[in-house]
C-alpha cells in the first residue's frame, strides 16, 4: 500500500519532487495510477505513513494538491 498524493498541474508535481528532495522526505514521482483521476499525468508516491510529514510540507509551502489516496501498486 502506497500514499499517493496528485496535482492540478505538472508544475505542481515537480515543485513537489524538488522540495521533497531538499528536504530529505521520502517517495518520488510516478504516472497517475488509472485507478485515480487527476488533471495532471504525475503524482508523488510515498510510503503510506509519510502522509502527515508531506502534508504539513505542502501546507508550509501552499503547494497544491488535488488529493491523497491509498493506492495498492
């Protein structure tokens, strides 16, 4: 089971990766999962319990996201 968060645009996505990657937190960008719909063709794979730390993130750092999910991939 994984965290998934996706965005309303690729900028939004990558802007997540670099973040994430200057802060040391964990998962990386994927395609969207067909089982999810999004307007944007990325989204941030976590592990599941990285949820808390990568909302406060993108809260600090208004970023958008459409949604998070738990996805089995």
């Amino acid at each position: 089971m994984w965290l998934v968060a996706t965005f309303p645009t690729t900028t939004a996505a990558i802007t997540m990766e670099r973040l994430c990657g200057q802060l040391g937190l964990p998962g990386r960008l994927i395609p969207v999962p067909r089982s999810i719909s999004a307007s944007c063709g990325m989204a941030w794979r976590a592990p599941e319990d990285a949820r808390t730390v990568l909302e406060e993130m993108v809260k600090e750092h208004a970023l958008p996201v459409e949604g998070w999910y738990y996805v089995m991939l």
